[in-house]
C-alpha cells in the first residue's frame, strides 16, 4: 500500500490531507473547552448546535459551491478552501459568544464542503490505474483512522504544558501547510482540459450529480449504503460516553480506549481491502458491509439490554468499524467508474451531501431515543434504519446486476426461422 506514495503528486496531497486532518483534530479538542469557557453547562448544547451546522453546511452547500466553482482551477480552489479555513480558525480564540462560533464554523465547514469533493475528484485524475487508486483510498481510510486516534491524544500531550487557544495555532499551521503542499503538487495539467462546459446553467450544474446518481443502478445502492454506515457511526459518535460512564460505570479514559478500538477494525480493513478486492467484487463488499452493520449493531443492541463482558463491547466496536470501511472504500470505485474527468466533482460533492444528509437522520435518532428511552433502544432504533439502507442498497445492486446481465447477454437470432 505505501509503494503508492512513490508518486510524487499524490505523496504531496496526501501530505497535505494528513496535516490538515490533524489540524482539524486539535480543532476539534479546542472547539470544545472554547464551548465550555463560553457556555459552561450549555456547552454541551453549543457543540451539538455546532456540529448540526456543520452536517447542514456539507449537505446544502458542497453541490451548490461545486456548481460554482466548475470551471474554476482545482489549484486555486483548493487553496483558497485552506486559506479561509486557516482565517476561520484564526478567529475563533476571540469569539465570545456562541452565535460567533456558529458563523465560524459555518463558514469553516463550507470551506471544507468545498475543499473535500475537490480533492477527492482529482485523486482518480492522478491514480489513472484502479489498483493505485484502490490503494490510495486504502491509504486515506488508514489516515482518517489514525487521526482520529492519535489527534486528541496530542491534544493532550500539548495542553500539558499550554492553554487551549494555543492548539488554535496547531490548527492554523495546518491548513496552511495543506496550502503549500497542494501547491507544490502542480496538478493544474490534471484538469486544464476538462471544465465544465458553459453554455450549461447554474442550476444544471447544481444538479448534475444527482441526476448522474438516479440513472445509475450502482450509484442508487451507493447512496443507500450511506444509511448503514451513518448508522454505524452514530452508534459509536454518540453513544460510546454513555456507554462508556453510565452503563458500565469505567473512567473517562477508556473512552478513548472504546473509540480506538472503532478506529482499529476500521484500519485492519483498510489494509486487507486492496487484496480483498482482487477476489470479490466491489458490489459484493459494500453488501457484506450493509449486512454486517445490521448484525452488529443488533448484537449491540443485546449485549446492552444487560451489562456484558466489557471485552465484548470492544469487540463489537471492532467490528463496526470493519463493516464501515467495507462500505467506503469500494464505494469511492464506483464513483470514479461512473463518472469522467467533467463530471467527477460533481458526482463526488453529491456524495459527500448525501453521506451526510443520512447523519441528520442517525444522530438525532441516536440522541433523542437513548436520552429518553435508553441506550438499547437507541442501538434498535439503528437497526431499523441500517437495515433500511441495507434493503436499498440490496434492491438497488440487484437492479444493477440484472442490467448488467441483460446488457451482457447475447441477442437472439431470428434469421432462418
């Protein structure tokens, strides 16, 4: 898998993802204490209002600034993304009040609504070869892991020895040094032939990755299996503390431990995924993924009616994050295969919308349910949603085989007859 980042370009914007993933992440652990000194006992409220813009800005914005920014040099658009989240994250250590961090996480995020679907557009530009590009999702799922890993736990390690408005800092070197390294990359030739035409209108534009998405069988189980995994990582997002301090009483650091077992399962996928992918389909991956979250948020489901063997829920939460890795990285194939150089962006900023659109589903189902009805019955209420996305996305791939068994099959002859 690392052999890929023998490739200059994409080492540099993999660089350039990292270091941002860990800005964002000592973003994050900041975000929170900021919230805390400013609300105090609201501060809870404040994050969930925080994160709820942040899901709706992904959702509304990420189709409408790519429409926008079509025929825009991917180079400048990815910088200027990173510029104004490194603005954003200048501002934030003299807000005061909380309607302040909501604009600036608002304009924070749809940066990143802009900067994201971009980005992983032009990965399939560069990676031209399936493999390659096979192992750099791989590559980018492992990152994501990792990050979500070791990020607060340098946060940690920092606020030892400084204030919070300081990991500000750490934020804002890096998205600026993600700035540097998309620059040094050179990746204009990758799209200077390929802007999006301009006798199109705006809202053609806008809607151009989901009409790409309602004609396409496979893009419809694509879309679907979002459900399953949101799910899954509402499970983990917003559950684990209760589960973690309430229902099996244990201290606040094995949170940590709970998250980084998710995060594990995640990674072992992620590294076995580009083999697995040499024997089974694409299709035949995401659903095994689909089945697997139904099944183990289930047991989850059970395991939690009572208080089992606290093994056993790390072993769950390693598995959880194996089916949602089994789901993402084949699906990112699907895109690249369904779309070209002029329309990659958009079909991927459609996804990146719908992924998230799911999480205003699963999270306010997971919070609401297991505030007033308990954990278990939050873990159920999962389930059925899962199971939803997993019927779609089964219904759907059905479809897709069957039209690729039709299209296949051989015409019969009715000469001579």
């Amino acid at each position: 898998m690392l052999s890929i980042l023998g490739h200059r370009r994409y080492a540099r914007l993999f660089s350039a993802q990292v270091i941002a993933l860990v800005g964002t992440g000592l973003l994050t652990v900041a975000l929170g204490l900021l919230a805390f000194d400013i609300a105090g006992s609201r501060a809870a409220s404040v994050l969930a209002t925080a994160l709820s813009i942040k899901i709706i800005a992904y959702v509304a914005l990420s189709p409408v600034i790519t429409a926008l920014l079509a025929d825009r040099n991917p180079t400048v658009v990815l910088v200027a993304a990173d510029g104004i989240r490194a603005l954003m994250a200048c501002a934030l250590p003299f807000v005061h009040e909380p309607w302040q961090i909501y604009v600036v996480i608002f304009v924070l995020q749809a940066a990143s609504a802009t900067f994201t679907p971009t980005f992983q557009a032009l990965i399939p530009e560069i990676l031209s070869d399936e493999e390659d590009y096979t192992h750099a999702l791989s590559l980018s799922r492992l990152a994501y892991d990792l990050e979500s890993v070791l990020s607060p736990l340098l946060a940690a390690a920092l606020l030892t020895v400084m204030s919070y408005h300081l990991l500000f800092i750490g934020t804002i070197f890096g998205f600026c040094a993600s700035a540097v390294l998309v620059l040094s990359a050179r990746i204009d030739a990758y799209r200077r032939h390929h802007n999006a035409p301009q006798d199109e209108s705006f809202l053609h534009r806008t809607l151009s990755g989901a009409r790409i998405f309602r004609c396409s069988a496979e893009l419809r189980a694509v879309a679907w299996s979002n459900l399953a995994v949101a799910s899954a990582m509402a499970m983990v997002i917003i559950t684990s503390v209760v589960v973690v301090r309430e229902h099996y009483h244990r201290p606040e650091g094995d949170l940590g431990v709970l998250l980084a077992f998710f995060g594990a399962g995640s990674m072992v996928v992620a590294v076995v995924l580009p083999r697995l992918l040499h024997y089974a389909s694409d299709l035949a991956v995401i659903t095994t993924g689909c089945i697997a979250a139904v099944l183990l948020l289930s047991l989850s489901a059970l395991a939690l009616n009572h208080v089992r063997p606290w093994w056993l829920i790390c072993l769950l939460w390693f598995a959880l994050g194996s089916s949602c890795a089994l789901i993402a990285t084949p699906s990112s194939r699907i895109l690249r295969r369904h779309s070209d150089s002029t329309t990659r962006t958009a079909v991927f900023a459609t996804q990146f919308s719908a992924s998230h659109a799911c999480y205003l589903l699963t999270y306010p189902a997971a919070g609401l349910v297991g505030s007033h009805a308990g954990i278990p019955a939050a873990a159920w209420t999962l389930v059925v949603l899962a199971t939803a996305g997993a019927a779609g996305t089964g219904r759907w791939l059905l479809r897709a085989h069957h039209l690729t068994a039709t299209s296949s099959s051989p015409s019969v002859s009715t000469s001579g007859v």
